[in-house]
C-alpha cells in the first residue's frame, strides 16, 4: 500500500513538473531531472520496504577519525 | 537570463538567520567548556572573522560570480568542476544534516507520536516553492521575519526569563582553564560561524564590490550576539551539568520560565524560531546544491532541479544516522574536522591562487 502511495505521489509530481521540461526542447535538463527523480524513487521504495541502505555518510567517518584519531 | 539582486540589508538578514539556524536549537561547544560556555562563543567569532575575511575578498574580487566561477576561472575547466562537486556534496550534506535536526526535533520533543514524514513533508513543499522563486524572494522574507526571530528571542531570552536566572551558573570564570574554551571556540567555529561558506555559492547577486565585507561582518556580528545571548540565558537557567546533558538546551531552558500563572510553557516561541532559521538554512543549502549543478553541467536554469534534490536531501536526512544520539555525536565529533576542509582549508587555497592569478584585477 505504502509502495503504491509513493509511486502515486512521484507519477503526480513529474507529470506536473515534466511539461515545462519538455517544452524547452533540452535533452539534458529532461535526462537530469528524470535521473534525479528516478534516484530519490528509488531510495523513497527502499525506505519504505524498510530495506536497510548502506550509509553513505560512514566513509567519511572512518577517514576522519583515521586521521585525526578517537 | 535575469539578474537576481539583493540589497546589503536583505544579505545581512539572510546570513543571520543562516548562522543562527539549527545551532539555537542544539547549541554550540558540545558541552566541553562547561561554565565558560559562553566564552567558547566569542572565541568562535574571532576564529571566524580572518576567515570570513577571505569569503568577502573573495566575493568582492570577482563581484558578480558565484564559488563555481571562481573555481572555473581559477582552475581551469576540469579541476573547477571537480571541486565544485566537492562544494555540492557538503551544501548537500549540510542541508540534510540541519533537515534533520529538525525532524529530530520534532519527534523527540514537539510531536511524539506523530510520524515525522508529515511535518516534514509540509516544510519540503515550503522550501521547494522558496528556492523555485529565487534569492530575491529569500531575501525579501528574511527581512521580515528577522524581526519576529528578533523579537522573540528579545522578550522571551532577556526579560520573562530575568526572574529565572542563577549567576552562580557561571561562576567561577575560567574555572577549568583557557583550554576548554578554546577547543570549544572552535567546535563553535564549524558548527554556526564557518558554515557561511554556503553563501559563497549563491552570493552573485550582491549589490556593489563593497557590500560582501559588510554583509559578511554585520551577519556574523548579529548572528554571533544572538548566539551569546542564547548560551549564555541557556546556562544561566539550567546551568552547565544539564546544559551538556540535553539534546535541546534551549527548550528545556525555555521551558523553565513561569511567570504567574498564566505566562509558562514559552517552548513554542523556540519550536518558531527554529523553525524560521531552519526554513532559510535548508532553502540557502538546496539553492547552493542547484545553483551548483547548474554550473557543473552547464545548464541554462536551475529551477527544474529544484524538486529533485529537495526530495533526495529529504530521503538523505532519513537514513543519514540510525538514531538521535549518533546525530548528535557527529555534531560534535566527526563534523568540525570534516567541515574544517571545506570552511577554512578550501577557501584558502582558493583565496592564495585567486591572489597570484589575478593580480591586476583590484
């Protein structure tokens, strides 16, 4: 059901948005948009399936406290 | 393209509220310089002000540009784009981290049972609709709404909590000497004060060559006085001990002022002003991170990316820490030190070639 409401909210979100894209007539403004998109879709299903993402946040806390020590 | 201008009174605002941000919240220092606490805040800001220094010769010297032309002009294509990547990844960052001090916030102290994706939802519509109108209107709103920060953090910190105030908080003064306070001078350094590196990104709209010294200066002069006034009302109610122990000394020190009978429970003027801060902080990060791209990529708006980033930065802040404790403890920890690069080293080095490279401009 949660899948489904999320699907729901980026299908309105986009086709709201999509137009003026579109109109422009830029590849690249409609490819990065939709990547984007695309990308916070998918984090957004995996949340809500409760599928743990590996944190992209700890890398840079192993390579400070490798530096700095503690 | 249309040239988005903003006056020295509405930068000035802006960088306030910007340093002011999530820090009246969580506060400065982690705890470390127990009573002196307050003085650990001025020593910030003289760390910050050589600092700031750079970013205003910077903005002044290529009047006009934002960090990613500069990088460009600096570097050359290639090396500017990958340290504009750099940049866009700590804006980014930056914006999910205060993101989700707020949501913290609110789940931890102002809404318990409510899921925290709904109040959140409302403020990513908010500030999507803010930063889709541009820094003009930013700017235009911060003018006004410094006023309600500025008076309720007046009338609430200063004088309803007068009769609640316990000068043996802070007394002896350098109790546990001068090294305490240093180190949490510069934990204050990078948490509020450095942070402003963000504004180096969206600044091309200043006015004249001269106005980033003063919006620069003025805004960490105010948001600095803000600051102090807040730690120091903070430990004079609840004192050091508690002080270090919460999550949000600034709403358990709120809430301990009663006057009568019928003036208590003042938390919601902190829960507004936060909120207020918090609004321009993320609004100012997500500009940063689209304005960003739009460079990198070499587009001619940056309005379409709007929606998208401001959507990844909120799934970002969801899965950013596992609990609030680890929030916390990066705060304190692990953010100066990573920070530092960006704030200080960074600009450094962009300041140094900047200098030998173009020499004969100014």
């Amino acid at each position: 059901m949660a899948v489904f409401g999320v699907i729901l909210a980026y299908f309105i979100i986009i086709s709201i948005e999509i137009y003026p894209i579109v109109k422009k007539k830029k590849r690249k403004n409609k490819a990065l948009y939709l990547i984007a998109m695309g990308a916070s879709l998918i984090i957004n299903l995996l949340l809500v399936l409760g599928i743990s993402i590996p944190n992209p946040v700890k890398p840079i806390e192993k390579l400070i406290t490798m530096i700095f020590g503690k | 393209m249309n040239k988005e201008i903003i006056s020295d009174k509405q930068g000035i605002c802006l960088v306030t509220m910007f340093i002011l941000g999530s820090t009246l919240l969580l506060g400065t220092g982690g705890g470390i310089a127990k009573k002196d606490a307050w003085m650990a805040v001025i020593v910030g800001i003289l760390y910050a002000a050589p600092v700031l220094y750079i970013y205003s010769r910077l903005m002044s010297k290529f009047h006009g540009h934002d960090l990613f032309d500069i990088l460009q002009l600096i570097f050359g294509k290639f090396f500017g784009k990958v340290i504009s990547i750099l940049y866009i990844w700590f804006a980014f960052h930056l914006g999910s981290l205060v993101e989700r001090n707020f949501s913290d916030f609110t789940e931890t102290a102002v809404y318990p049972d409510t899921p925290v994706q709904f109040p959140l939802l409302f403020f990513v519509l908010l500030f999507i609709w803010g930063v889709k109108l541009g820094i003009e209107n930013l700017g235009r709103w911060s003018e006004i709404y410094i006023l309600v920060v500025t008076f309720l953090l007046v009338a609430v910190t200063i004088f309803l909590s007068l009769p609640q105030l316990d000068f043996n908080n802070i007394r002896p003064i350098f109790y546990n000497g001068i090294k305490p306070i240093l180190h949490s001078g510069f934990l204050a350094f990078s948490f509020p004060f450095g942070e402003t590196v963000i504004f180096l990104m969206v600044f091309s709209s200043l006015k004249t060559k001269k106005s980033s010294y003063k919006v620069f200066f003025m805004g960490l002069i105010f948001g600095g006085i803000f600051i102090l006034i807040v730690s120091l009302r903070n430990l004079l109610i609840i004192g050091a001990e508690s002080m270090s122990r919460d999550y949000f000394p600034s709403y358990v020190a709120v809430s301990a002022i009663k006057i009568g009978d019928f003036i208590q429970r003042l938390e919601l003027a902190v829960s507004t002003v936060l909120l207020l801060n918090v609004f321009i902080k993320v609004s100012i990060c997500l500009l940063a991170v689209c304005k960003g791209l739009q460079k990198v990529f070499d587009l001619d708006d940056y309005r379409f990316l709007v929606t998208p980033m401001a959507l990844l930065m909120t799934s970002f802040s969801m899965i950013v820490y596992p609990n609030i404790m680890e929030s916390v403890r990066w705060a304190f920890k692990i953010w100066p030190f990573y920070a530092f690069f960006f704030q200080a080293i960074l600009p450094l080095i962009i300041f140094i070639f900047g200098e030998i490279k173009f020499r004969k401009v100014i």
